[in-house]
C-alpha cells in the first residue's frame, strides 16, 4: 500500500532554513505529481509547492524565491528546501500525491505531517 512519511521538520529561527523529506513507500500507478501543503492553527491548508512526473514545478506565491521542490525518482524522495523562513511560515507540512487511476480517477495521498515552527 501507498505510504508518505515526512521528516525534517523542527524548530527554527526567523532567517533560518529547513529541508523537508517526503519518501514514498508502495507502488503507484498513475502518478501524477507530489507536492507540499500546510496548515496553520485556524487556517485552512494551502499548497505550497508541487512537482509533477515530468519535473515541472509550481510556487505559492507567498514562498517563491525562498522555497525549491525537487526530487529523487531513484529513491521516492521528494524535498522542500525552505530559506529565509518567517513566523508565518509555522505550520504542519504535510506531503501530498496525486494521480489518475487505470480508470482515470483521480486519486490521492496524504502523509501524516511534520511541525515546522519559526520563532521570532
């Protein structure tokens, strides 16, 4: 079955950078893309970053310049490289997936998610 697990998550200082990892575990047929979400206390989640098949990348326009997603195919790792991070940036990451089935279903995944907080 399809597993995300996310890590490098933690606490750091306003300025500061951070790497997240997103490993995925279990075959998937259809992938389309991964990204990267999160969620603020009282707020709603909101993409961040995606990156699809053929390695095309999209930004938030509040982490552009400061944010990269890139990716691994050889081991199913996708990261975000996170710079000049600001307190607005503490949030739960969360890695995402989504694909389209053998009957052109849309399908996706979630991972468990990973405390990023910014202190200032």
């Amino acid at each position: 079955q399809v597993q995300l697990v996310e890590s490098g998550g933690g606490l750091v200082q306003t300025g500061g950078s951070l790497r997240l990892s997103c490993v995925r575990s279990g075959s998937i047929f259809g992938l389309r893309s991964m990204g990267w979400y999160r969620q603020a206390p009282g707020k709603q989640r909101e993409e961040v970053a995606t990156i699809s098949v053929s390695g095309d990348t999209t930004y938030a326009t509040f982490v552009k310049g400061r944010f990269t997603i890139s990716r691994d195919t050889a081991t199913n790792t996708v990261y975000l490289e996170m710079n000049s991070l600001r307190s607005d940036d503490t949030a739960v990451y969360y890695c995402h997936v989504q694909g389209r089935d053998s009957r052109w279903f849309p399908f996706d995944y979630w991972g468990q998610g990973t405390q990023v907080t910014v202190s200032s």
